[in-house]
C-alpha cells in the first residue's frame, strides 16, 4: 500500500492490472462528493512513518478534507476485524456517532479477548492448542476534521417504497 512518495491506496483498473491511486487525491474525491467517512480496514494503513508522521493513508485522507478516517496503525488479525466492524456498523445504523461506533467496535473486541489459537509442541512432540488471549482494542484508530458526526439519522424515516397492487 505503498508508493514512492509515500502511502497510496492499491486499486485494480479494468484489465485487472495494479493501479496505485495517490491518497491525497482520493481524499479530495470523497472531500467533493461530500463522503464524509473512509473505512481503512487493511493492516497498517493508519500506521505512521517516523520520517514523517503526517504522511499516513489516513492522515493524508483527513488532510484532504474527508471529515472521519478509521484505519487500522498495526497488523490485525482478521477475525478482530471482523468482530470490529461489525459492532462499528451496527452502531453507525442505530444512529451513533462516528466516535461512537467505535468506541462499541472496540469494546467488542475488549471484551472478546479469546479469538486466537495457536498449535504448539509438548516436550514429546505432541502439538496441542493454547488459547492466546489478545488484547488489541486499540487497533483501529479514528481521525476526524472536526465534530463526531451522526450518519444514519434516525429521527427521519426513510421513504417507503410504493408497491404495485394486485388486481
């Protein structure tokens, strides 16, 4: 996920060949569009260089005027993700803000420390299972502009789509 000026965002064009995007202009897409969250779910793309901190897919997506960026700063194992995003999108539509929801993917997975096994060896050689228990809440890391926005408004219901009558 990274280039030669620093982070991008790896993409596959029409012929199904890598086509490496530039954050920045990712970001002001979104940032146009008025797409007011980005979900980096991929290991790392929060993390920051020591060179230079600011240089982040995140950070440069926040710098380009998308208003929330959830990314993940180290490597994640995929059942945490899993387990994350599904307590962060189901807050997000039950009407929490963004630093709500994760703040209900990362209790999750506080609570839920039991989500590896590794195989190892006895003195005899006998492989037997050890339950690693993980502590890794604070994978995922949210960056924001400004105010923790609501994006699921549940106060206005949606249109009910009208259906055809049967005669």
């Amino acid at each position: 996920m990274t280039g030669g000026r620093g982070w991008d965002l790896l993409f596959e064009d029409d012929n199904h060949q890598k086509d490496l995007v530039d954050a920045d202009r990712i970001g002001t897409l979104l940032q146009q569009h008025h797409i007011p969250l980005m979900v980096l779910n991929a290991c790392q793309s929060g993390k920051q260089e020591e060179a230079n901190p600011y240089a982040s897919v995140a950070a440069r997506l926040i710098r380009a005027g998308v208003g929330s960026v959830l990314a993940m700063n180290y490597s994640v194992l995929v059942v945490a993700a899993q387990k994350f995003v599904a307590a962060f999108y189901g807050g997000l539509a039950t009407g929490a803000t963004v630093g709500q929801a994760v703040d209900n993917g990362r209790f999750v997975l506080l609570a839920n420390t039991n989500r590896h096994t590794v195989t190892r060896r006895d003195e005899d050689g006998n492989p037997y299972e050890e339950q690693v228990k993980l502590r890794d809440w604070f994978l995922p890391a949210l960056y924001q502009r400004a105010a923790d926005p609501v994006l699921f408004d549940q106060t206005t219901a949606p249109p009910r789509p009208a259906f055809p009558t049967r005669s």
